[in-house]
C-alpha cells in the first residue's frame, strides 16, 4: 500500500510538469485563396446591355470578396484574442 500511494503521488507530480504546445489555427484553404479577376468589356461592344452586365457581374464579384476577405479577418482577429487570453 505504501508503494502504491507512492507511485501514485510521482505519477500526479510529473503529468503536471508536461509542457503543453500551443499553436494557432491553420488558414482554410478558402480563405487563401486569392480573388478572381475582373470581366473586362469585350472590345467593339456597342450594346449597353452588354457592358451592364459585364459591371454588373464585377460589382457583386468584387463585394462578395471584400465580405470574405473582412469576414476573415474579423474572425482572426477574435481567433488570435481567445487564443492569447488563455494561458
């Protein structure tokens, strides 16, 4: 019994001592992933439908970027402070 609570008590002591790696997140591979380029309005258009639908598609293509890209962002910054709030 004596030897028992003894190797008990080394046995708690150095699982104490085991030092713990921290590490960050990865990036998703989503996130690093570089925006599509732009439409460019084909040369001789001479329809305005056309060239509508050539701003309106890098309008909403550049928006839907810039909401990842400041999504990711936010959600970073939020990750990088829990993570070293803990201690």
């Amino acid at each position: 019994m004596k030897y028992l609570l003894m190797i008990l008590t080394a046995l708690i002591i150095t699982s104490c001592t085991v030092p713990v790696n921290r590490s960050f997140p990865d990036l998703p591979k989503s996130l690093t992933q570089e925006c599509l380029d732009l439409q460019i309005v084909p040369k001789g258009t001479i329809k305005l439908s056309e060239i509508l639908i050539v701003v309106t598609t890098n309008y909403s293509q550049y928006h839907q970027c810039r909401f990842e890209v400041e999504s990711f962002q936010q959600w970073h910054k939020q990750q990088k402070e829990i993570f070293e709030s803990v201690k």
